[in-house]
C-alpha cells in the first residue's frame, strides 16, 4: 500500500485480515493504529488463506466483515488515505458481499467448463 501521512480523525482505507475497509483513525501508536469501520470495500475471503481453493483443510474459515464502527488494531503499513466518498455501510456491505458470491460464481462457472474441455482432452488422449 502507499504509505502516505495520516493523522487521527483522517479517513483512510485499510486492509485487515483480508477484507478492505473505509475507516476513521482513531488512534496512531508507532506501528500499529486503532481504526473505526465505516465501510466495506471488499469482503474478507473464506476458507484457508494459506491454502486458498482448498476444502479438505482442518478449518474452513467463515470471515464475517468488521462491524459499522467496530474499532480494530492494524498494522501502519495496511493504511493509506482514503480520498473517496464514504459509502453507507450498510449499502457497502451488500456490494461487496454481492461482488465476492459473483466472483465465487464466476470460478465456479470456469471450473466446471475447464474440467468440461479436460475430461474431452481425456477421452482424446
């Protein structure tokens, strides 16, 4: 992420367990900052992050997004101003729940057409 200055009261846009938030800076301390939530840009993704498209895996984590003004500690490094208009929270909750299932329906749609084209591939070879 740029790195640019903020300062508490500034609203900027941070990144925090795989979700992206618009948020108020509440509190900088030397590495990490206290956020306030005030929108959701990006649904957190589910399952294993560390073994992402995997199902059989000890735990198959479901992320819900950060509360309207829950306050969350996140690394300096994951902020950066945030320049746009701050969208109700309530309505970028929604579209970015809608815009991850379009983006888990698309990759399952190109799943299921690439094993299509390799089970033809199959019975050629």
């Amino acid at each position: 992420m740029e790195k640019m200055d903020v300062s508490p009261d500034s609203i900027v846009q941070v990144n925090y367990k795989s979700g992206v938030y618009v948020a108020k800076l509440v509190e900088k301390r030397e590495s990490t900052a206290i956020v306030e939530i005030l929108a959701v840009l990006e649904h957190p993704k589910q399952g294993d992050l560390h073994h992402q498209y995997e199902t059989d895996v000890a735990m198959f984590h479901q992320r819900k997004a950060l509360a309207y003004l829950e306050k969350a500690r996140v690394a300096n490094a994951q902020i950066k101003k945030y320049m746009g208009q701050i969208p109700s929270y309530d309505v970028s909750l929604q579209a970015a729940l809608q815009k991850e299932i379009a983006s888990m329906e698309h990759l399952v749609k190109w799943a299921q057409m690439s094993l299509h084209h390799l089970s033809d591939l199959q019975k050629q070879y």
